[in-house]
C-alpha cells in the first residue's frame, strides 16, 4: 500500500542567493517563518511541523532563479528508473539529505523536478 503522498507535489524550493534577504522578503510580505539548517538552507513552515517548502542559496545556476517542485515517493529508486525509462534525465543523485534521500530530473520537455523519500 502506498502513502497519500505517494507521486505528489509534496514541496517547493526558492532559490536564494541571500539566504537572509529572502527569509527578510518572505516574511514581512507574507508572514512566513522558517526552521534554519544553518547558512546554506532555510525549511519555510507550513502549520505544525510540516514544511512545505526551502529558500536554497545554493544551485540557482540549475533553475534559472525559480523554484524547484518536488515530489515525494514511497521508492525513490523505483520513481528514478521510471523517469529515465519514461524519457527523462536523471540528472542528480539519488543523494542523501537531512530527512532522506532525493534526485532531481529534467522531463523531456526541459523542465527540472526533483524527487524525495524519507529512506
């Protein structure tokens, strides 16, 4: 059985080339608040401990400065050949991260996603 969060959109990354500016922007626009990794990421909080998302001052070269959408997967390594046996380009990873393990991808079209487990 699979979990509800199963192949869906599951969190958003912001890149932030001023880590600090942005958590500044972010916040007095819209109120967020963030749990702080240190200097290289910020988890921007959702309603309890849940984060829905991360300002990442590292790797906007990747995205052009836009956010990166990611997925979640109960089998990270099921989700990679899927994408590559789909047409897509695993093109990071798989790697592990504080909360699990992720890799990003470019669909045929382009664009880059990224996908996470929690193992």
């Amino acid at each position: 059985m699979t979990s509800p969060r199963h192949n869906r959109i599951d969190y958003i990354e912001i890149s932030a080339p001023d880590l600090e500016a942005s958590k500044r922007f972010y916040g007095d626009v819209f109120g967020w608040e963030f749990n702080d990794y240190g200097p290289g990421y910020a988890g921007i909080r959702g309603t309890g401990d849940h984060e829905v998302g991360g300002l990442n001052p590292q790797g906007p070269e990747h995205r052009g400065g836009g956010a990166l959408v990611l997925l979640f997967s109960d089998d990270l390594d099921a989700a990679a050949v899927a994408v590559e046996s789909a047409g897509g380009r695993v093109s990071q990873g798989p790697y592990a991260f504080p909360g699990g393990r992720r890799f990003h991808f470019t669909d045929p079209a382009g664009n880059e996603l990224g996908v996470w487990s929690e193992s």
